[in-house]
C-alpha cells in the first residue's frame, strides 16, 4: 500500500455523482479489481479526522498523465462533499491500493455483476479482466431514479446481456436490482455472482447465489476511516476458517468476501449507518 500526493487531472459530471481522475503513478500499476482508496478529506481549516474510502472505477498504469485512477464521488455528506468539489490540479492525499481485489474464476464460466448506485464503480475493472479470461459477463445495474445510475453506458459495451432497474420505472424496468436476479442467472446460466451494493443487496445476492449453486462475491459497503487497518472502524462479522464467527477488518481482509463467509446477524453499525446516511435510506 502507498501514500501519494495525487493530482486532479480532469472532473465530470454522471447522473448525480462526480467523477474524478487523478495521476496516482504509484498506486495505479498496483490496484486490482474490487480494491478501493482512501483520502485525506477537508482542507486546513476543515479537515476531517476520518478519511473517506471509495471503490477503484478504473485504474490505467500508463497514459498521457502516467498512471491514473477514477472514483466516483457520492457528495452525500460533507467528507465525499469536499471530494467531489476538487478541481483540476488540486492535490489529494491518497492511500491504496486497499484491502484485497476479487477472485478471478481460473476457466471461462458464466459471470453476473450486479451493482446498485455509485458502487456500481467498482464492478467495472472486474468486467474487463473476466472478459480478458473468456468469461461471458452479464450486468445488473439498478438505482432509485435513473440519475442515480451509474455505468450504463460502459456496461452496455461490456456485457452480453445489461438488464437495468429503477424504484421509480425512470429508466429501464421498475423495481430494485435484485428483482431480476433468477431470471438473469438462469438465462446466463450463472456460475459466480459479483455484487456492490448496500448490505441488503449483498445479503440477497449471497442467498440467491447459495440457492442455485453458484459463488458470490461481494464488496461490503462499510467505511474506512483508516484504510491501513489501525482503526477497527471497518469491522466485517464473517465465519472465520474454524467456523467460528469474528470480527475482521474491510480494510485488510476485505473489501471483497464471498457471499457465504459473511454473517447478516450482526450487522457493525458503521455498515448501517453509511446505508443510511448517505441517501436518508438504505436504498442506493
Ligand atoms: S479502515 Fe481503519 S482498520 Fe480498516
């Protein structure tokens, strides 16, 4: 993991949310799929003491600026507020790349990525190495209004089949992403679900997945204050190699779990309050 200065090299607009690129040299040759980054937030007379974590949207080791990497910014409260109204050239202190990127399957299976708001970023680098592997992927996307969407456009290009939900029927069909869970896997004949999402999505993918058969991997929505595993503040209850259950941390175990090694009886709070706060729901 590396601390870098990161500058802003260029910011746009998707739907409700803020995509920022940043020259990252250090950090960006090493980030893999499902790793995430934490920042420094607040300037000298607002600095907050909890940094703020986010998914990795694309990582490119090389380019015009070097290395770069792309978040999306959710500016729901006032951490990723700050982050989202940086401009060009601005520095941000960056640490990654954090915690541990998804499993690859090793043979050419049938893959599902299902994503809900914002956090659809981070699926977006899993679909090109699957692809790079031979793997058919199909993608669910799903948001409470069609400008809380993200990555429609990119997943259209990626994907056999895109299947698109929103609450309010805005775009696509109406309901939550998850609704279209059986028919996507059964269609795609499923072997591996990858989901980011909020703990209700996660929780229904893991089971969904359990029941047909197939493997579930899932970046959990808990933030990371640290994101160098000195704080405890990500705690993830899982069912540790023994069997028994315990506390591991996001930041350094995670963020990425298989759906039946996590534990839903006790949910950490940190998990429910990001949810929660972050929309006034616990919808994306
Ligand atoms: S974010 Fe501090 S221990 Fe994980």
């Amino acid at each position: 993991m590396i601390r870098e200065s990161a500058q802003v090299a260029a910011t746009r607009r998707v739907g409700e949310y803020t995509v920022l690129t940043m020259t990252a040299p250090g950090i960006a040759p090493l980030a893999r799929p499902g790793q995430a980054v934490t920042f420094a937030v607040g300037g000298a007379q607002s600095s907050l003491l909890a940094r703020r974590g986010c998914a990795i949207f694309r990582a490119q080791e090389r380019g015009v600026y070097g290395g770069t990497l792309e978040i999306v910014v959710d500016a729901g409260e006032p951490g990723t507020r700050w982050l989202a109204e940086r401009r060009r050239n601005d520095l941000l202190d960056v640490i990654g790349p954090v915690g541990r990127g998804f499993a690859l399957p090793r043979d050419p299976v049938s893959c599902l990525l299902i994503g809900a708001g914002w956090r659809s970023a981070g699926l977006f680098g899993l679909a090109e190495a699957l692809h790079a592997r031979g793997c058919r992927v199909d993608i669910i996307l799903g948001a409470a209004t069609a400008e809380r969407l993200f990555g429609v456009l990119e997943a259209r290009r990626e994907s056999a089949t895109l299947t698109v939900l929103t609450e309010d029927g805005s775009m696509g069909a109406r309901g939550q992403a998850t609704d279209a869970l059986d028919e996507v896997m059964a269609r795609g004949d499923t072997s591996v679900v990858y989901a980011s999402g909020p703990a209700g999505l996660l929780r229904t993918v893991a089971e969904r997945a359990r029941e047909r058969g197939a493997v579930s991997q899932l970046i959990v929505d808990v933030s990371l204050a640290c994101g160098s595993g000195g704080c405890l503040g990500c705690a993830v209850w899982v069912t540790g190699q023994d069997g028994n259950p315990r506390w591991v941390r996001a930041c350094v175990e995670g963020p990425t779990f298989r759906g039946d090694v996590l534990r839903w009886d006790r949910p950490h709070p940190a998990a429910v309050l990001t949810s929660l706060s972050r929309d006034g729901s616990a919808a994306p």
